[in-house]
C-alpha cells in the first residue's frame, strides 16, 4: 500500500505538537482514528516513529530522521497546491534579482535550491558581484533586474517592501585585542576605537553612523573600505574594528578574528524584498517572492 497524504500529515502533526491528543485535535479527528493511520505508516515503513514518555510522545531516532524530509515535502506541496488554485504557477521564465551579499552568501541559496526542484522551467538570475544597497535601489528603479533583497532606504519609499529577516550588527576585532575576550561592546566603547569603516555612501555606514549620533558622538573610521572581506582582512590584521551585520560575518572566513556583541543600543538591519509594485511583477518573480516569505 502507498503512503498517503493524510499519513504524512499525521505524523507532521504528532511531531510538532507532541500529544496524539493535541495532534487529533490539529487535524480534526479522533484521537483513536488517528491512532490507527500511524500504526498503518509504522507497519508500511516497517519502524516504530513514536514512542509515550512520561510527557507524552516524542519520536524514535527513525522519526527525527524523517521528519525534516517529510515536513519539506509537505510544504512543497502544500505550495504548489495553492499556486494551481490561484493560477500563478510560472511555466517559465528568468527570475530577475540582486542581493546584498550576506543573503547571497548564507540566506536565499537554499530558497533558491527547493523553489527550482518547485519549478524546473524558471531560471535564477542573480546578481551577487557584491552589490551595494544603493546599487540594488537603482537596479530596481531603473528595470535592470525584478527586485531586489537589500535594506529600504528613506530616499526610495517609492518602492514596495516585504520584510524577511533582521540582521544584528555586531564587531569583529583581532583574537588578540584588549575587548576580545569581553562578549560585547557598548556603541560608545566603539566609539573610543580605531574604526575600519565601510564606505561612505553604503547603507551600513549610515545606519553606523546614525547609531553613533544617537548617543551624541560623531566618529570618522580611520579606514574607509567598499568591500567586507578587506575590512575583515584589516581587523585580523590589528588595524581597528569593524562592524557588519552578523549574516555577512557568517559568510566569510573569520579564522583569528572574534566577534563582540554590540549594545546601548542593539541595532538591527532590516532586510527584504524591494521592487517597484505587484503589477510589474512576472509570475516567476511573484513565485519566488512567495515562496521565500512563506518558508
């Protein structure tokens, strides 16, 4: 007999939940019918998926390993379903877009990965050569690509904005500098240190720097820079601090480098789709859009 939907929907929920009971409740039905279609998946795959603890149900070893294959699957599907109702399935296509390079780097490829097993037929066009926010802006406005996953500027409120994530700054100093070992720095603390700086006309410098007037300071890095590895390259060298959002420090090689909190204030880069309105929108774009907010 083949595994059915409603099996993989059962264990889905017994997992996430923990309860038969809860889970039964989720699906609407009884706890004994539901009972019944796990013991039926258990039999078919021949393994034991759940076993009852003192606080209820937790998986078997053979459950953990499923679960993240089967709970993709579903979202898939699920997915895939509702764009056939709503008649926005791509049949095709280039999807247009540039991206800051920590979600080039760490966030959108394994979107990128499960919406091309969605839609074989729809391409990926991203421009990744380390764009600068301002650039994705006029990228935007300009036509040259769909949309854009940056930060939204208050110079560009003309474009639409969906948020996806907030990225945290944080500061990276040498493993042997005197704060190394502190965890954290305050904004003024950093502000009292040689400063590597991205380059003035970079969205992060302007965040950087309004932080700093938040406090009353005003501070000039001793070196300004365009690219995050040079700046990292600088801080492992003892040239200074710098500060990045910490998705861009995941992505690049931070061997002999340490990372500090920054508090008083915790400052937060807002990062998400950018792009002109709905309706200049290709289907491809506004499934891939989708896909990424829903995950």
């Amino acid at each position: 007999m083949a595994t059915t939907l409603k099996q993989l929907e059962a264990f889905v929920a017994i997992a996430r939940t923990g309860s038969f009971s809860a889970a039964a409740q989720v699906l609407h039905v009884s706890q004994p019918a539901l009972t019944a279609v796990i013991k039926n998946l258990e039999q078919q795959l021949e393994v034991v998926l759940f076993e009852r603890t003192a606080r209820g149900v937790s998986m078997t070893t053979a459950g953990r390993e499923l679960m993240p294959t089967i709970d993709r699957l579903l979202t898939e599907l699920k997915e895939t379903l509702a764009n056939v109702l709503s008649g926005t399935v791509p049949r095709g296509g280039v999807v247009s877009l540039a991206c800051v390079p920590s979600a080039g780097g760490v966030y959108l490829p394994p979107f990128i990965a499960s919406f091309n097993r969605l839609h074989p037929t729809v391409r990926i066009d991203l421009h990744d050569a380390m764009p600068e926010n301002r650039e994705i802006i006029r990228m935007v406005r300009t036509g040259e690509i769909e949309c854009g996953v940056a930060s939204p500027m208050p110079d560009a409120a003309e474009l639409q904005f969906r948020h996806l994530y907030d990225d945290e700054l944080i500061a990276l100093v040498n493993e042997d500098h005197p704060s190394a070992g502190a965890g954290h720095l305050t904004w003024r603390q950093l502000s009292t240190m040689t400063l590597i700086g991205m380059a003035t006309n970079s969205y992060l410098r302007l965040l950087i720097d309004q932080t700093f007037a938040t406090i009353s300071v005003s501070r000039r890095p001793v070196n300004e820079v365009s690219l995050i590895t040079t700046a990292i390259g600088m801080a492992r060298a003892g040239m200074g601090v710098t500060v990045l959002p910490s998705r861009a420090a995941d992505a690049c090689n931070l061997a002999g480098i340490r990372r500090l909190s920054l508090v008083d204030p915790v400052v937060r880069r807002p990062i998400g789709f950018l792009y002109r309105s709905v309706g200049e929108l290709t289907p491809a774009a506004k499934a891939f859009m989708n896909h990424v907010v829903r995950a």
